[in-house]
C-alpha cells in the first residue's frame, strides 16, 4: 500500500488514493486490526452503547497513528515538540464517515513487534481528531508537503492537537476543549504553541501539577 493517505471522507477508510502530497499514516506494527477484533471479542456486547450502538462487526478500523504526550517542566522550558514522548497507537473506529471512538494499542513489552489492546476510547476526541484532520486537508502547506499524521497531548494543562509532523515545519491543530485559552481548530506553529503553553505550564507546576 503507498503510504500516502489523503485522509478525507472514504480515503480515511480504505487509504486507497494517491497524492503529490498529502498527510500520511506512520509505520505501525502489524497485527493492530487484529489485535482490536480479538479484543472485542473478550469485552461486554454492552460496551457498544459507548459506540454509537455499533458493535466493531458494523465498524471500520482506520489507519493507525501514535499519541505523543510532552510534560509541564518541558513546557516550562520552552520545549514543546523534541521531547515529545511516543505512546500508544490509535485507531479510529469509523461508521460510514464517522468516528465513534478510538481503540488504543500499545508495544507488547515481552515483544517489541507486537501490540497490545490497551484501551477504548469513547469521548468526543475520535470526532473531533477527524474534524482536524479535514479541516487540515485545505491547508496550503498539506498541498505542497507530505506530513506524518501525530497526536499530542499535555494532560496536566488539558491540552490535546493533531500534530502534523514534517522534519522542517510542524503544524500543531488543538481540539476542544480549551477553555477559551487558544483556538480549537486553528492551525499554531510549535513557537506559537509555546507562548501559549509555557504561561499554563508554569501555573500549573506551581500548583504542585506533574
């Protein structure tokens, strides 16, 4: 499969189209789809109240992507981006051209090729990463330049974006909730982000966060 993905609508889905340029899926280990199918398998037939009231037999599994979470004394340093840690894989479960949760994979410790079913994500945060991610397909920069499709997050500050990664150039698209302390959906550069952060950060520490 050509690793370029334009992520709109059915492309979310199937990764099936081709493109100059566009966002693109990391390399994940393989075995992740599998692993999420087996996985339900052992869960309640009730978790799928938490999913639309679809069971994963009615539901896509989209491409993976990692989460990346940075702390607050980076933040408080000005660090945002290069210290960012990897974390879990997440796959977004699609009806039609939906999302209705996230399933949450991790590297198998004993097993460094292998992933592990690590959770269930049933919050509003699989919409609204799918709405980044359109929103994100208009930009000029997405026109010209392949990005790596990423999410980040710093929990002690309640602040989570799609991270469209690119050696050169980053763009950084926060989802709500914010909290009206920068703009859901507005596409910031790192520095920007961490004029931004820093302040929230370092309120943050003070008040004995981590």
């Amino acid at each position: 499969m050509n690793p370029k993905l334009l992520l709109y609508f059915a492309v979310v889905l199937s990764g099936g189209l081709n493109c100059p340029a566009a966002i693109i899926y990391p390399k994940a280990p393989d075995g992740g789809q599998q692993v999420i199918r087996e996985a339900f398998k052992g869960l309640s037939r009730s978790v799928s109240r938490y999913l639309g009231g679809f069971q994963i037999e009615d539901l896509t599994i989209a491409h993976p992507f990692q989460d990346y979470s940075v702390g607050l004394t980076n933040l408080v340093s000005g660090q945002l981006l290069p210290p960012a840690r990897a974390g879990t894989w997440r796959y977004l479960l699609m009806h039609g051209t939906n999302a209705v949760g996230a399933a949450e994979l991790r590297a198998d410790p004993t097993n460094g090729t292998a992933l592990k079913f690590a959770g269930l994500d049933t919050t509003d945060f699989s919409r609204e990463t799918l709405e980044a991610i359109r929103r994100a397909e208009s930009l000029p920069q997405i026109q010209k330049q392949d990005y790596e499709l990423r999410r980040l997050d710093c929990p002690s500050i309640l602040f989570v974006a799609v991270w469209l990664h690119r050696n050169s150039d980053d763009i950084l698209i926060p989802l709500p909730t914010t909290g009206n302390r920068w703009n859901a959906y507005q596409p910031y550069s790192e520095r920007q982000l961490i004029e931004l952060l820093q302040p929230e950060a370092e309120k943050r520490l003070k008040a004995g966060a981590i």
